[in-house]
C-alpha cells in the first residue's frame, strides 16, 4: 500500500488555513516515520468492501496491508491537493469525526494509527515549536541590528554630514559570477572548459 503527500489548497493568510498547513505539514513529517495515509492511496485487492461501521475507510485498509504482512509505503514526491475546513467549527468537526474513527478502529480492529502516537506526535509538535522560537529569536535579532544600523545612519546624516557618495563597499555581498558559476557546474564540464581554455593557448 503506498499513499501520497497531502497539500493545502487553502491560503495560510487567515487563521484556520494556517492550521491546515500546519497539521499537514506535521502529518507530513511524522509520514515521514511511521505513514498514516489518506486521500490518496494505491494498494493490493485485500477485501471486497469497507464495513459499514468503519468510518476511516484509509486506516482501515492500511490496517489490513499490516495485519496480512504486507507493506505500508510513503511516497512524499505523489502529491494529492487537498482543500481543508475554512471554519473554526468545521476544522473542529473534521478533526474530532476523525479522531473518533481512529479509536473506533483501535477499540475494535486493535490497529493504532501513527497520529494517535502521542510521543511521536508530541516531537514533530516540538520540531515546530523551536522552529517558531528560531523564527521570533532571528526577528529580534534582525529588528536590533536594522536599529543599529539606521541609528549608525543617522549618526552619519545628522552628525557627521556624510553623504556616502562613495560607498564603503560591503565585499561580502559582492559575488564573483564566473567563480559562482563555475562552482555550479559538474566537474565534466570543469574539466571540458579547463581543456578548451588550454587549446586555445
């Protein structure tokens, strides 16, 4: 059984879009480990047809593949686009009808879906979180030195009258094209233009 990587048609610009790229963006990493499959799925014939009590129809058959031997496969290149809740009420409404298939499933076919791996699920959330302490350390660190250096250029205007009409040039930012260029080909083609470079002399 191979299930596809699930993308977010929703814009992340308003609060429930970006906890549907957020959720899906955790279950994409934690696929990563352990799949949990939806949406999208590819799998051997083993049954005829869902049980009408089985809500979660994806974890179903995953748990079938498990239990009969076979391998359950993530395949986060097969992209399967996906539209999610744009309520509050309906992002909780998805979220608790699925959670309680999954215990369903649990509670009487005795499979466990990955997301209900509290300790897994609980270190991808981390992952997240010193993501987001990296982002708000990296913005105040950006924010202090803007502030320097406009107090430093407002030093220059106000104080001492420097108009900076000749640039003290910052090197670092200038690159050298031919080298970066040449770093970007493979070493036949270094090798191919160092050849004709030498016949020419």
């Amino acid at each position: 059984m191979t299930g596809a990587h699930k993308v977010p048609l929703n814009t992340p610009d308003h609060l429930v879009g970006f906890f549907t790229h957020l959720r899906l963006r955790m279950e994409h990493e934690l696929c990563l480990e352990i799949p949990r499959l939806g949406e999208l799925i590819a799998f051997r014939k083993v049954l005829d047809q869902i049980p009408p009590d089985v809500a979660m129809d994806e974890a179903f058959v995953e748990a079938l593949i498990i239990q009969r031997g076979l391998q359950v496969r993530y395949a986060p290149d097969a992209v399967v686009y996906n539209s999610g809740p744009t309520t509050i009420s309906d992002f909780i409404k998805q979220r608790r009808r699925n959670h309680a298939g999954h215990l369903y499933l649990k509670h009487k076919y005795g499979y466990k879906v990955s997301s209900l791996q509290n300790t897994r699920v609980l270190r991808v959330a981390l992952h997240e979180v010193w993501g987001a302490i990296q982002l708000l350390y990296s913005l105040g660190l950006l924010a202090v030195l803007e502030a320097w250096a406009r107090l430093l250029g407002w030093y220059d205007f106000a104080i001492r009258h420097e108009r900076h009409t000749v640039w003290d040039m910052a090197w670092t930012q200038k690159v050298d094209l031919s080298r970066a260029s040449r770093s970007s080909e493979s070493p036949d083609q270094v090798r191919g233009s160092e050849r004709q470079t030498s016949d020419a002399r």
